[in-house]
C-alpha cells in the first residue's frame, strides 16, 4: 500500500489544509483558534446549545471544546449558563458580541471557500458534494456497526 494513495490519507491532508488555509481568515483578522471558530459558528447556527452537543456538532473531543470554550466566555462571545439536566455541564449561547464577530467572519470564509472551488465546474461541484455525502454515510454505517 502506497499511504500517498490511500483515500483516508488523501481526505485527512486535504482537509487539513483546507482548515488551515481558511484559518487564516479568522486567526489572523480576529485572533480566533480553528476550534474557537467552530464552536462559534455552532452556536451562531443552532442558537443556545448544550455543551455536549457542541462536541457532537463540531467533531472537536472535549478537552478541544472546554478550551475553546472558555476562550470565547473570556472575550465576551458567549454566555455559559449551568445546565440543568446536568450539574457538570453548560448551556452555551453567543452574546450580542459573539453574533457580531460571527457576521464579520462568515462572508472571509465564504470568499475563501468559493476561491477553493472556483476552478470546479458546476457539475464538479455537484459531483463532489453527492461523493462527500455517499462516503459519509458509509462511514456513518460503519460505525454504527461498532
């Protein structure tokens, strides 16, 4: 086996470098850590959220989300409430500032994204998502079969 052609290989690289390069928007412009930036953009998408659905929703274990986390409650970006079906963890929820950092990223993010696929076709783009989605729900049936 050649790693270089190894799918999962090939996938993990590309999405690496894909997250670095879109990282660049947000950590050089508003100081925020990839994984500060996907607990905000949670929030921001599903509104109040424990914080053990935010593990599930940004596939960040949870030492990644505690930090990131209480980075973002330090800066203002988010409110941490207890949460009351269960005494260790939280009830997180974008403050006002938050929502506003939030607006200021997403269209860097998005520019970045559509420089990534602006030399993909219409169709291209179509093929890869239905791929993406294909494979994922492979992995999701393997998975479940743990």
């Amino acid at each position: 086996m050649n790693l270089q052609d190894f799918f999962p290989y090939r996938l993990a690289v590309l999405a690496e470098a894909v997250s670095r390069s879109i990282a660049l928007v947000y950590t050089a412009r508003f100081n925020l850590t990839r994984d500060e930036w996907r607990v905000l953009a949670a929030l921001a998408e599903t509104g109040a959220m424990k914080t053990t659905h935010v593990i599930e929703h940004t596939t960040l274990d949870k030492m990644q989300v505690s930090r990131a986390v209480k980075q973002l409650a330090c800066d203002g970006y988010l409110d941490r409430t207890g949460d009351p079906d269960d005494g260790r963890g939280y009830v997180l929820q974008l403050t006002p500032q938050g929502r506003t950092l939030y607006r200021k990223v997403v269209p860097m993010v998005q520019a970045r994204e559509a420089f990534l696929l602006e030399d993909l076709t219409p169709e291209e783009r179509a093929a890869l998502d239905s791929a993406l989605r294909k494979v994922w729900l492979r992995t999701h049936r393997l998975v479940r079969q743990d």
